[in-house]
C-alpha cells in the first residue's frame, strides 16, 4: 500500500509517519516535503525509516502534482501540507490561496486520474471563529471564519463534503482542535512556555510575556490527535469529524504544571500585554468529539499534565 502524507515535516506527519510504520511496515509512505531530506528527516523525528521516500514536489504547481499523483498511484492521501499560522495569513495575503491551491491540485489531480483512493484533508477549529456565540464545538455548530487562513480551510471543508457525497468518494475532514507536542516550533504557545521556563531556570531570561492567562481552550497530545486520524481515514462513517479532548484548559494552569515542572514560581516570572491577543478572543474554547467516539470508538485519553510532562522531557532529550 502507498501512502502519500503532504506536509510530512511537521508534528503530525512525524507521528503519523512513525504510527504507520509501527503497526504496518508493509507500507511505503512517501513523504512531501519543502525543506527537508530524509536524513534530516529521520534526525527531527529521532527515528530511521527504511519505507520512506521524502520528495520535495511543489504542490502549488498543477503539473508536478499531477505527475505525482500517477506516478505514486497512491492509495492513500493524508493533506497535511500548509502554513499553519492564522497570524501570518494575516500578514501574508498569499497564504490563504496556497492553502486551497494546494487542495485542489490534490483532489484534481486525483480525480483526473480516476484514482478514489482514500483522503484525509486536516481542517482546522479556527473555521468556527472569534465571533461565533456557542462554547462548545461539534460538526454542526456555526462556521464564522474571520481570518484568511480560517476562510481557506473553510473552503477546504465544505469542498470535502461535496466530493464526498458527488463521488461516493471515503473523502474526509478532520477538524483539529489544539493539539502540541515536542516537534512544534519555538513560537507556539506551549513551547514558548517551556522554553521560557527553560531559560528562567538557566538564569538566561527573567521573564515571559503573554497576552493573558484566562483564556482556555482544548489542547490534546499531537499523537493522540494522529491515532483519530488514522481511525478517520481507514473507518469514517461521515465526511466530517471533530477531533478535541472535550476539555478546557486556562493558560494559567498549563503555565503552572510546567513551571512547577522546573521548580519554579510561574508568578515572579510573567507579564502580561493585552495588545498580543486577537481582537475579540473567545475566552473558552472547547471540541464535543461525541460523534468520533460514538461511530469509531476514539477518544483521547492522556491528561493534560501527563502529556505535558511527555513534551517537556522529549524536547529536553532532543536538546541534549
């Protein structure tokens, strides 16, 4: 079986990767990637592959895509290729049109090929928006996109159900609440954190700066949020899935488990400037997973601490 995974580099295309290779190493994934070699590759996921090809094919070119797509004949598709920052789709006009581009190079040149195969399309909770009323988010609430990124994967999303139900096609989007793990960059909120942290206690910072610490949301292990998609993409029942623990967390708690992680007093060390956060910043955000759990028997299952505690030591290992 071939599966092909855009977007291989980032933190859920390295779980995903590893995930496959564990439980089916008859496999051969080939991986799309912009800016990595497979030796630099295995080195971020700390793992080798003998099954892997890392390509670096231009997925806003119609053509090479479209050469991929025939010549790999896969029989899977995992989408998870794009920028992933709502902040710098607003800075960056292009990123939105790359986003859909490279969705519709996919699917087209898929469809031309006359190749159904099964396709996993990673949309995001951002589709819900800022202004949206409700609190808790399953596949039938209200989508009110208010950034360039958002209106992208929205576009995405609502295309998802029309070749799902046009082709009878197992077509899927997954929509993923906040999921973190050790393969994340320096400027995501956890890992902000706990390099924070990390250079308080070596005496290289004396503090953090964060736009506030009573927003909560749902954040979940990146691994756990890669098994549902797995789960998704072999077994969906529907073309559309909320992938979340179910929980809310505020800021100040996920700064206390790790700062206590250090030794640390989160209280000496954190100021706080209103001007970081989005205009209109929900103050809780949460996923109802209940339809994935009902029809696939998926649910998260590490805590927020434990899965904390996973980050923190990994990342640490990796530094070492």
């Amino acid at each position: 079986m071939k599966i092909l995974i855009t977007g291989i580099a980032g933190q859920d295309g390295v779980f995903l990767t590893k995930l496959l290779n564990e439980k089916h190493k008859n496999f051969e994934i080939i991986g799309i990637s912009r800016h990595l070699s497979k030796t630099q590759f295995e080195k971020k996921a700390q793992a080798n592959f003998d099954n892997i090809k890392i390509l670096n094919t231009d997925l806003l070119n119609k053509n090479q895509v479209f050469n991929l797509v025939s010549e790999v004949e896969p029989n899977v598709v995992f989408n998870l290729s794009g920028p992933s920052s709502v902040y710098r789709s607003f800075k960056d006009p292009k990123i939105e049109n790359e986003i859909k581009l490279i969705f519709n190079n996919l699917t087209d040149s898929l469809i031309e090929n006359k190749n159904f195969c099964r396709f996993f399309q990673a949309s995001s909770s951002e589709m819900y928006g800022l202004n949206n009323k409700e609190i808790i988010y399953s596949e039938k609430s209200s989508f009110i996109p208010n950034s360039p990124y958002a209106n992208a994967k929205l576009q995405n999303h609502n295309r998802v159900k029309e070749l799902y139900e046009n082709y009878d096609w197992n077509i899927f989007s997954g929509i993923l609440f906040n999921h973190e793990s050790e393969f994340r960059g320096s400027e995501y909120l956890i890992m902000k954190i706990i390099n924070g942290a990390i250079d308080i206690k070596n005496q290289e910072k004396n503090y953090i700066q964060l736009g506030s610490l009573e927003l909560k949301r749902d954040w979940s292990y990146a691994e756990e949020i890669v098994e549902g998609i797995l789960e998704i993409t072999f077994y969906g029942k529907s073309f559309d899935y909320v992938l979340g623990s179910g929980k809310a967390t505020s800021i100040k708690e996920i700064i206390d488990i790790i700062f206590r992680y250090f030794d640390l007093d989160y209280q000496q060390y954190i100021k706080i400037d209103k001007n970081i956060l989005r205009k209109n910043d929900p103050e809780i955000i949460v996923a109802d997973p209940s339809k994935i759990k009902n029809d696939l028997g998926w649910s998260t299952k590490k805590e927020i601490e434990e899965f904390l505690h996973i980050i923190i030591k990994n990342y640490i290992k990796s530094k070492a």
